[in-house]
C-alpha cells in the first residue's frame, strides 16, 4: 500500500493484522494498487514501481508482524481443530 504525499508503502504480511491495518490506512489515505487482499512482496512492489516510473528509493518501508511463537501456535491449533 502507497502514500504518496507521505512518501510510504506497507508491505502486508500474512497472518499480521494486515486486514484491520489495511482498513486503518485506507482511511487515511493509502491505496493498494496491487489488489484490495493480495500480499504483495517487496518485489512485486518494487517491479510495480519501476512500471509506474514511481522512484521507492526515497519512500519508507514498514509492515507489521506477530511474534513467531504465538504465530506458530495459532496455526498449529488450527490444523488440529
């Protein structure tokens, strides 16, 4: 997800809160020329860039991640139930 004006991109990672944090950030002002529910890579998003003549060098990168541990056990329960 892009803003321009603020010179950012988060990158959605799976599994992270990335639905409730795409939300937040739509509401101010971010869009997802991507698609809506994909989990872009940094690639994708750099190859994406290079396609729109967009310069990221300057842009900031942030994302949002859960601790491995819980991640691991909240797959694992689902597997099992």
């Amino acid at each position: 997800m892009f803003h321009h004006k603020k010179k950012l991109v988060y990158v959605v990672f799976p599994k992270s809160g990335s639905t409730s944090m795409r939300s937040f950030l739509k509401k101010r002002g971010f869009t997802h020329p991507l698609g809506d529910y994909g989990h872009a890579t940094v690639m994708d998003i750099i190859e994406y860039s290079n396609k729109k003549n967009i310069d990221v060098k300057n842009y900031t990168f942030f994302s949002t991640c859960t601790d491995p541990i819980h991640n691991f056990n909240s797959r694992f329960k689902h597997i099992i139930n």
